[in-house]
C-alpha cells in the first residue's frame, strides 16, 4: 500500500511515477462522472495520508512513496487547476519539472465505452475522443503514456454524452463509488510494482 510519510523533494528520483487524474477545477464539478480521475487522485492522497499542495504548473500535487524505503517508487499524483482540454500544458510542465517520461506517466480518466466501475488500464493509442488525452498526447508530442480507464458508462436514452459526463453519479453508482476508486488505486498501485501486462490481467475485467 502507500507510504504515509515520504515526501520526495529530489528532482531526480530513479523510480518516480506521475499519476494525474483528469477533471474539471470548482465545486460545480468536483462531483460529476467527467471528475472520476481526480476523484481518484484524491482518493490516493487521502489513503496516503498526504495532502495537496499548489504547484506552479497549474496543478496540485501530492508526493508520496509506495511503500517504505529509499529504493521504493515515489508518487506525485496531481489534479490540474485547468479545464479538461487544456490539460496538456500542466501535464507536459509536471513531467519536465520531475524529470518523468512517458512510460512512467499514468493518466486516470472516465470511459464512456465501458461500464461504470469497469476498469481498463493499456499503454499509448488514440484519445477516443477525450479532450483531456487529445491535449495530453499534443502536449507531449507522444500518445505514448499509461492510461487508467473508469468506466462510466453510456448515457441512458437518447441523452447526449456531453451532458451525461457533466452530471453528478446518480444515487446507486455513489454506493459503489468508493469501492470503484480503491480498485483505481489498487490498479495503480499494481501497474507500477507488477507491470502492464499482469495488471491487464487482473484489472481489465
């Protein structure tokens, strides 16, 4: 599980991950579908014990080590003090800042195409039409990073995907929303100690 205690101040950490979770700045948003990635980054500091602090790169960041010890991963898990396809430029300025390339960067987003609290964790390929990766993989130069899928599901009816991303859960995904977010980080925490391919294995269900 997560360490408690490590805050990594070292610009140059040989084994250090960037996880950001997508979503919307401002209470309007906080507790809408469009938000599950960085509802699951808060959900990650908070079992932490970590809090968020302001960085300049329009986010706020939480540093952390996965587990105890020098040789451990160090975390920054960070949300972003941007709307969601201007996410690139935070993202692009984190990664430079801590020195992490892509393939120790983790993107948690929503996932129209999978069922709420399904979980599909892959590397690279498109943006499927998110705003928040289409910025990402700009600002990168590179589609070339891990992606957390959350599954949100498809709107019911004939109501349109923009407004659906925009709502709140409703009141039977909140039951399971916590449970939804522990298996988030479990499947972090598992694509960093265990690599993609056993992660796929027991994540992408």
């Amino acid at each position: 599980m997560f360490g408690r205690s490590n805050k990594d101040k070292s610009a140059s950490h040989p084994n250090r991950w960037l996880v950001i979770g997508l979503g919307n700045p401002g209470e309007e948003y906080e507790k809408t579908r469009h938000n599950v990635g960085a509802m699951l980054a808060a959900h990650m500091a908070q079992v932490a014990g970590v809090k968020f602090s302001s960085h300049k790169a329009r986010a706020n960041v939480a540093e952390f080590r996965l587990g105890v010890g020098a040789e451990t991963p160090s975390l920054v898990v960070a949300t972003l003090r941007c709307y969601m396809n201007e996410s690139g430029g935070p993202t692009k300025a984190l990664a430079d800042f801590y020195k992490v390339k892509g393939d120790h960067i983790i993107v948690a987003h929503d996932e129209l195409d999978i069922p709420f609290q399904a979980i599909r964790v892959k590397f690279g390929g498109g943006d499927n039409g998110h705003n928040g990766l289409k910025s990402i993989t700009s600002a990168l130069g590179s589609g070339d990073y891990f992606r957390l899928r959350l599954g949100i599901g498809r709107p019911p009816g004939q109501q349109d995907p923009g407004d659906f991303v925009l709502k709140p859960f409703s009141s039977n995904e909140r039951k399971t929303l916590e449970e939804f977010l522990i298996t988030g980080s479990d499947a972090v925490e598992s694509l960093i100690e265990n690599g993609l391919e056993k992660t796929q294995q027991n994540f992408n269900s």
